[in-house]
C-alpha cells in the first residue's frame, strides 16, 4: 500500500520540467505547422488499435506519455491550426488565447455563482461588455458565456418559447402550456420558428431538444443571392396564423454556413416588431466581423433583436470553446433556466448576476479569462487589423477565381468564403460535380491545404475558408497551385 506521501500530485519541480517541454512543444507546432499534413491521414481506429486496451495498473512516466502524444496522437490530429486550414471555418488559438487556457485549467474554478469566483463572473462581464463595444451593439444587450453556438441558439429560443404570452410552458410543458385556468385540458397550440433555408443545423437541434419538434420549423426561401425572403417570411407567418400555428421566434443569419449570405435583418426585424416575434441572429461566424469599424454595417437591423450570438473562437483567435450570447432580455433568458436550490443560494444573490441562472449547465469552466488574454494583447485595432487581412486575401482569392478560365465564383464573398467550383472547358453541366469531388479528394489528399464543400442550387461547391491568425497570401498562392496542379491531374484521369 501507497504511503500518504505518495499520493499527491505531481510536484511543482516535475510540473515545471515537464511544463517548459510542452511550452516547448507549442511554440514549435505553431512555428512550424507545414511539418504536418493538414488533413489527418489516419484511418478508422488507427489509434484504437495502437493503444492498449486496459488502463495502466501503475503511474508511468510523463516523458512516456509526451512520447506517445508524438508517436500516437499526433498522426490522428487534423490540425485545425494549421494556416492551410480553409475547410469549414476557421477556429484558430493564438498564444495568448493558449495561454489564457492554461490559466483556466489551472484556477479549474467552477463560475456557477459570483461566489464560487468572484473573479470569473465579474470578468465574463467585463469582457463581453468590451467585445459589445467593439462590434458596436446597443448598451441594453448584455452578454453571457456559453461554449459554442450550439447552444447559444438553444438557450435564445428556449427564451423565446418562455416569453410566449398566456403560455405556461415552465410548468406545464408545451403540451400543457395552454390549459384552461380551470384546470380544464385544453388543446396544445404549435409553436412555429422560422428560419432561412440555409440556416445552421443547430436552429432545428435546438427545435427538437425544446419540443417544438421539427415540424415546427418553416425554412423560408431566399433570393439570387442566398437571402432569407422578408416577404415570403411575413406571408409564412400571416399563413401559418390562419392554419392555428402560433409564430414565436425566427432565426435570421449574419454569415450563413454554406456561403456567408447576410439576411435581410432590418426588414426580418420590423416583422418580428410588428407580429410580436422573438428575433434571434445568428452571427456565430459574420459577427464577429463588426469588430472592423467600416464593416460594422453588416450588423445593421441587429439593434431591433432580442438576441445575437457571436464565436470569439472562430473569428477572434480565442481558443475553442468560447460563444457569446448577446441578450436584450435577459430576464426571459433567467426566467427560462433559473432553479435554485437551498445549497445554492448565497446572500449576494441579489446584488451579483450568478451566471448559473441563463443557462441549462451549472457547472460552468473560466472562459473569460482566455477572452481577456487576446482582448489585451492585441487590442481592438490588432484584431480588427488582423480580419481586414483576411478579407483581402479573400477578395484576392476570388479575382484569381473570377480570372481565370478553369474555375468559376458560384456566391458573392461579403467575408473571408470563398465558395467555386472548377469548370474547364468540355465538361458538360451533369460531369461537373464528380470532377469537383474528385478535385477537393486530391487536393485534400496531398496534405498541404484542406478544403471543404458544400451544394448551392445543387451544385457540388468548393469553400475556401479564410480565418487562420497565422494564414498568409503565400498560403493562398500554395491553395491556388494545389487546385490546379490537381485539376490537371483530375482531367488527365
């Protein structure tokens, strides 16, 4: 048997050799990221099969365990922080996000309630308060930390559903929401959301997990530029009405997924105003963009919504998972999650916020800290410097795009998309999506750029994501030789 002195933690003077070899480890990673293949080339349980499957019976050494992050790991990360990393979008850490994480995971304090850290709670507001400035939003939204837009979503429509007049849907549920004060049952009315047809999966996760059902969201149709229809949207609603569905809450998008579109929102917000809508925008990625002062337009209408929510940690370097929650009713989002138990109550409570109470989660890990860390360290003109960048190397990938005989645009670029598609002469319409296909699975498989795709009018589409703090226009020169080195190499074949 262990002896007591035995069965602490590592001790500071191991933690710090060890810590100076990852510190180490990190700064080389991020100096030099070409080493690797962008793309992880492993296979389905690769790393399963290469560790054992029962847990070490004794404690082994930390060297051991670097050496297998190396030799195990390693060949199964797709490194999202490669500067070649233009799939999906980008959610690049920078070092002082990295070390803004440390620090978290060092405090490991629980923020639940302003009592069990002071330091986090107060800092949550600090910080989303500074980020409000900085995109310029109203100073009657306040913010709170979640982990990704996820849930962002789904605690901005569980406040919409919790602010439908006459609804008991607290207590009762949805199906007993509307029952007569008699007690007598009465029929269950049908909540319906509405949302753009290329809106992000998350609106009808979020459907499905609040009982709204997926029958409850009504996708409206967009324009020749991929925008929500504000009139197809408000003859939705007067329909749906009619047809005795009851209108709560409609989702508008500042950069949808697919293609960055930008909804209608001033026009989307006058409606939701007029039909008494809950109107929430989503700005997980276009958000985040405002921060540049001459592109704070793309938030315009916003001021009119109920709720916006931006990812600092896709756009703002901040190390994922870090999503923001803006609210301008933040007493139907308390009201909506707030339960507090005896062994939570605390004698502050009615002089602090405890974040425990807009949210579905208690336990709630020091995010802000790593939010402070970028905020500091490159200041709102340094990351505003940093976007701008981003969408010149855009708007260069695009020329060269729009130039050239080989390819076409198939979306305008408001952001750092760019969404195309290869279209060489003698390939008729029906042989082009195989052709791009095969072209993206070259161009992924060589290792040096990652792209991803998406379909527009049905279209095999390829997207260029430009987001990476550490992307240059020599990664955008190696993107374009790879698609066409392997363009040759895909018509040749």
């Amino acid at each position: 048997m262990e002896g007591e002195d035995s069965l602490g933690d590592m001790s500071p003077e191991e933690f710090r050799l060890h810590g100076y070899r990852v510190i180490d480890w990190i700064a080389d990673y991020l100096g030099h990221p070409e080493r690797f293949p962008v793309l992880s080339k492993a296979r389905p349980g690769d790393l399963k099969k290469a560790l054992p499957e029962s847990p070490p019976a004794a404690g082994e050494d930390m060297s051991e365990v670097l050496a297998d992050l190396d030799r195990f790991i390693l060949p199964g990360v797709t490194h999202w922080n490669h500067p070649a990393f233009f799939a999906y979008f980008s959610v690049s850490s920078s070092g002082p996000g990295i070390l803004g994480e440390m620090f978290s995971a060092a405090f490991n304090v629980n923020a639940m309630l302003w009592k069990t850290s002071p330091s986090a709670t107060e800092l949550e507001e600090v910080t989303t308060e500074w980020l409000r400035q900085m995109m310029g939003l109203p100073e009657d939204f306040s913010g709170v930390i979640y982990d990704t837009a996820s849930i962002s979503t789904l605690c901005a429509i569980a406040a919409a559903r919790e602010s439908v007049p006459g609804a008991r849907i607290r207590e009762e549920g949805v199906a007993g929401a509307w029952a007569e004060p008699s007690g007598a049952p009465a029929p269950p009315k049908r909540l319906r959301l509405y949302a753009s047809e290329h809106v992000h999966s998350s609106v009808d996760k979020a459907a499905i997990t609040l009982g709204v059902g997926q029958a409850g969201v009504r996708k409206i149709p967009t324009d020749d530029q991929f925008r929500m229809d504000a009139r197809a949207l408000e003859a939705a609603i007067r329909e749906d009405r009619e047809n005795g569905w009851l209108p709560f809450c409609a989702v508008a998008t500042v950069g949808t997924t697919s293609i960055t579109s930008i909804d209608p929102v001033p026009e989307i917000a006058g409606i939701c105003k007029r039909e008494n809508i809950w109107l929430h925008v989503d700005g997980a990625y276009g958000g985040s963009i405002a921060v540049v002062p001459e592109m704070r337009w793309i938030l315009e209408g916003c001021e009119h919504a109920d709720s916006i929510v931006v990812n600092p940690h896709k756009w703002l370097f901040v190390p994922i998972d870090l999503s923001i929650l803006y609210c301008r009713r933040m007493d139907a989002l308390r009201q909506a999650f707030s339960l507090v138990p005896e062994f939570l109550r605390t004698a502050e409570s009615d002089e602090v916020k405890n974040f425990m109470d807009y949210g579905p989660q208690l336990g709630r890990r020091f995010r802000a800290i790593k939010l402070w860390f970028v905020l500091r360290y490159f200041g709102a003109e340094g990351i505003a410097g940093r976007i701008r960048h981003h969408l010149a190397l855009a708007r260069d990938f695009a020329e060269r795009v729009d130039k050239s005989p080989d390819f076409e645009r198939l979306a305008p670029v408001p952001f750092s998309l760019v969404c195309f598609r290869a279209r060489p002469a003698g390939f008729d319409e029906a042989s082009l999506d195989s052709l791009n296909e095969r072209l993206m699975g070259r161009v992924n498989g060589r290792g040096k750029v990652f792209l991803s795709h998406t379909k527009l009018d049905g279209k095999f589409t390829l997207r260029l994501a430009i987001g990476n703090i550490r992307t240059t226009r020599e990664h955008i020169d190696l993107a374009w030789d790879e698609l066409n080195e392997a363009l040759s190499e895909s018509v040749g074949s």
